[in-house]
C-alpha cells in the first residue's frame, strides 16, 4: 500500500529548474507543505484501510515545452497568465502526496525517451493487461498533440491511460470527431474520441469531463479571527494584472472611488500603465503570499470582465473579500467573444465568474449589471455594509482535492478497461432519471432537482424500457447519433435513442427535444463524487 507523502522535498527535486514558470509552481508547492501534510493526515483517517493502488505515472506539460513556443514562462514575472501553473503546481502536489510515483517531463525530447514508440501491439485500444513503463500519463492538449506524432504505435495503447488537463472543458459532441465534422463542431483542439471523462477541467463546467480543480489556501481559525480584526471596509483591489483590463473602465472606477480606496495589482516595468488612474495605489504584479495579504486586509475584490474563471476570485474569499462581478447578457461562448473561439465548448458564461456567482453566491459573490449604474453603485453600498467571513468550498481545499483525485485513480476505470460494466462507478443505484423540459440540457436539468449530472449512467437511459418507465408515450422509436439522445420530440411523439456510447452527453440543448437525463446526488461541497463514491 502506498504511504500519504508529507514531505515535498523530492517532488521539489522531481520539477527540474530553470524556466520561471517552474520556478513559480516549486514555491506555490513549498509554501503549501503544510497544508498538504495536514490535509494528507486527514484524508488517511477518513479512507481508513481501503485498497490504494501505486501508480507510475507520467507528467508531461506541453505548455511549458519549447517546441510550443512556451509563451507562458515568459509572462510569468509580466502579468500573464498564472492560473495554469496555480493548477499544475497542485496536481503535482496531489499526485506525489497521494503515494504514486512521478516521471515529470517540460521536453518533448524527454518524453519521447520515456515513451519509445513501437511497443508491441496488443488487443484492442485499452490493454491494461500488457505491461507499459506508465499506469497513467497527465498531460494537455498541446502534449496530447505532441504523444500523437511522436509515439506512433504506442499512442494507441496508451489512449485509455492519458487524462487532458483542459481548463475550459470539452464537450462530447466536439470530441467525438465523425460527428464534429459533420455537424460543425470542428474547432483546434476537439476531436480525439477520448472518453469525455478524460478532459479534467479547472472548475466543474459540465459533468461529461472530469472536475480537476486545484487548491486555494485555507485559513486557520486565529487567522480568521485576525481577519475579522484587520478588515478596512473601504478598501478595494481590482481583479486582473494586465493593464488592459482597465481599459474603458473610467465611470465605474470613479464611482467606485467615492466611497473606496482602489488597489490594483498590475505589472508594469518603470511607468505607471497610463490605464490605471491616478487615484488608484498600484502595488504592481505582486509575489502569491503578498498578494493574499493585500487580500486579507480589502474588503472588496471586483472585477471588470477579464479574466475568466481564474484562481484569484476563490483565494479573495476564502480570505475574507466580497467579490463584485459583471453580468454578461447576452452570455458570451464560443460563438460571440474571441476568448472563448475554437474552444470545444458551446457553454454559455453568464459572468465573469460562473462558478462563484452559481457555487458560491451571496453574501460572499455579487454578480450585477454593470451598464446599470445605480445597480453598481447600490451593490458597492450593500457591500461595505455586509459582514462575511472567509469561505472556501471544500472542493477547493488541500483535503478536498486530494479525496477527489484519489477517488478518479482508484475508480475511474471505464477507460482503462473496457470490461468495466456502466454504473459500476459511481455505483448505478444512485441514478435518479428525470425527463427534461424542452430546450433544457441535462447539466442544468439535474440541477433543477439538486442533483449532478452523471453522463456513466446514460446507457442505463438508452432503452425503450427507460422511456417507458418515465411515462413517456412513444410513437416511434429511433436509433441516431445526436449529442442530445436520449430525447423525446413532442410535436410527432417520437422517441429517440443514442445510437453511439461515445456522444452520451450532459451539455446540449434544443427547443425540439425533452432530453432523457441521468441524475444523482453529490456529496455536500464536493459535487465530482456521490454521496456512495468514497
Ligand atoms: C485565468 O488566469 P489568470 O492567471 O489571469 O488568473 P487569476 O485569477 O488572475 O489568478 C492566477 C493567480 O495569480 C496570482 C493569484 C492567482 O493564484 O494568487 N496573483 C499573483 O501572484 N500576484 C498578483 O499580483 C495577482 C495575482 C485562468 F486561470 C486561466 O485559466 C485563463 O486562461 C485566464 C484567462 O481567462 O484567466
């Protein structure tokens, strides 16, 4: 049985050095130890005995790789992105404090040392049974990319071992590349036939692709009560450290100057950016721990739109902030905002932050209109008159991620052996079918009733017997390959079946069909696993 690891020291060797992306990711690991170690403590208590698998596993981040073009290491120290490497740091960290054995790799020419190509073929696509140097291989699209060219043979036999870290998500009917091609939704990245399940993403966007996440750090009980004492209730940091996002921000930025000193945190090299104005104290890009200490002091943390779905709104409440963010009407996708183009997703983000404003929500998330003038400034108010305290969802938490990985190695299954029967994992008797309205997907269906959607338990749905059994007075009955199957079609009263496993899907929607929806609970703040999957 493999031990919890609370000592981080070999992984910190295991990173390698040099880039400053790297360098960024060894000391959000360093700084984490402790909370690692006690979440690891923690999580052996709670799983008791149980059976625990040692996995080697390979790490192979095509972001950071020089034949990418790394754009990322560069910005590291210039405001550019670091949620990516907030995320890699922690599954790192997960991964080596849950006992398995690394391999990390940032070069193409170690990974194709590591995977030679031409191992001999086996049956089948998933042969768990024939012996490979890895158990498992976490990697992103640019090094699923890369495995592909240069493994040949041996990319076949490692499909079912492979898990895409993808922030954004991919839905099966962009991955399924037959369909995507003939209905329009080709894009970069989508179309590897993987098992959606594959795709883990940086916050829960829709159950067909597994629930990553990555940790925010948790604050002790003196630690909050030292918050609850240092909090000065009119003070402001604007979220974002590129000084674009500023831009075109004047009105709220003044109104919000009548009743709050403003922070921001933006890069810049010797000049103030000429976007942020005078009357705002610019700290510049600042170090993580200080960066949450500026946190632990404001009150509020707003943002202006940019970035999407980040770390940094989750770290300002679990330190005490109230976070302020627009709502975006009409949602922006894939389909109208550049941000979001070429992405395999049609998910339509209502605010800046969907899942603090739907998983999080007031007293701590305020999402406003802000071309309502009166509404912002009425929310500013409200605000420095709400008392909160810190919160951090336990799905964010060191404990929370670790019981969530460790339950994926232990039973996520169904692609490495295909033998795996549905509902096996997470058990089937949690399924509770529901028949969604018209023009529901089945993510938000599931919701409606206070529960997940759980696209393992489709095939179960895939039957006239399950139509039947829902009340649901068919016609006809046919058998097609549509992403939105199983559905019903009022007008003709015809039913429909998924005829290809592989496009069983919880996003979708259209106006025609009543979607037949797998659902089941979800453990309170950890909505990846049921309450029956520990
Ligand atoms: C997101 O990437 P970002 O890097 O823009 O996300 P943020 O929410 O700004 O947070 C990243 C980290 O930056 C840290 C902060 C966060 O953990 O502690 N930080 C800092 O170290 N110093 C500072 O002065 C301010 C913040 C998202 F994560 C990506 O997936 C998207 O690609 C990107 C674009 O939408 O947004």
């Amino acid at each position: 049985l493999p031990k919890v690891q609370s000592n981080l020291s070999h992984l910190l060797d295991l990173v390698g050095s040099g880039k400053e992306s790297l360098i960024f990711m060894k000391k959000r690991i360093k700084r984490l130890t402790a909370q690692w170690a006690l979440a690891a403590q923690r999580l052996e208590r709670k799983l008791g005995g149980t059976r625990r698998d040692t996995e080697k596993i390979l790490i192979h981040i095509g972001f950071l790789t020089e034949e990418t073009g790394d754009v990322f290491s560069p910005r590291v120290l210039k405001g550019g992105p670091l949620g990516e490497m907030v995320q890699w740091a922690d599954i790192l960290a997960v991964l080596y404090v849950l006992g398995h054995g690394l391999r990390i790799t940032v070069s193409l020419k170690e990974l194709q040392s590591l995977l030679q190509p031409g191992v001999p073929p086996g049956r089948g696509n998933c042969p768990l049974t024939v012996p490979l140097p890895f158990d498992l291989i976490y990697t992103d699209y640019h090094g699923l990319q890369q495995m592909k060219q240069h493994m040949g043979l041996s990319f076949r036999k490692y499909r079912c071992r492979i898990r895409v870290i993808d922030t954004f998500g991919t839905e099966p009917a962009y991955n399924h590349e037959e369909y995507a091609t003939l209905h329009g939704y080709r894009t970069n990245w989508g179309y590897w036939n993987l098992n959606p399940k594959q795709f883990m993403t940086m916050f829960p966007h829709t159950p067909d692709n597994s629930f990553m996440g990555f940790v925010s750090e948790e604050l002790n009980e003196t630690e909050k009560q030292l918050i609850r004492g240092s909090k000065a209730s009119n003070m402001a940091v604007v979220y974002g450290k590129e000084p674009g996002i500023w831009k075109g921000k004047e009105k709220f930025l003044s109104i919000l100057n009548k009743y709050m000193e403003i922070h921001g945190t933006v890069y810049y090299e010797s000049q103030r950016p000429p976007e942020v104005p005078a009357f705002v104290k610019n700290h510049g890009l600042l170090p993580q721990p200080e960066f949450q200490q500026l946190l632990r002091k404001a009150k509020l943390f707003i943002g202006f739109g940019f970035p999407y779905e980040g770390p940094a709104p989750l770290e300002a409440i679990a330190n005490g902030c109230i976070f302020l963010q627009s709502r975006f009407s009409p949602p922006h996708s894939s389909l109208n905002h550049e941000f979001f183009r070429g992405k395999p997703t049609s998910r339509e983000v209502f605010s800046q932050h969907p899942y603090a404003e739907n998983f999080i929500g007031k007293p701590h998330v305020w999402t406003v209109d802000y071309n309502n003038s009166e509404e912002f400034e009425a929310a500013i108010k409200t605000i420095m008159r709400t008392q909160v305290d810190p919160y951090l969802p336990y799905e964010y938490t060191c404990e929370g991620m670790l019981e969530r990985i460790h339950a994926y190695i232990q039973h996520q299954e169904w692609a490495r052996n295909a033998s795996v029967a549905p509902g096996a994992w997470p058990p089937g008797y949690s399924l509770q079918a529901w028949l969604a309205e018209a023009g529901r997907a089945c993510t938000d269906a599931c919701l409606d009733h206070g529960l997940v959607c759980e696209p393992s338990f489709f095939p179960f749905l895939n039957s006239q017997d399950a139509f039947r059994k829902l009340r649901v007075p068919c016609d006809s009955t046919e058998s097609e390959m549509n992403h939105l199957y199983p559905a019903f079609a009022q007008p003709g009263q015809e039913c429909y079946l998924q005829k290809d496993p592989l496009l069983f899907s919880c996003a979708g929607a259209s106006t025609k069909y009543r979607r037949l929806c797998p659902c089941r609970d979800f453990r309170k703040g950890q909505v990846a696993l049921c309450q029956a999957c520990l």
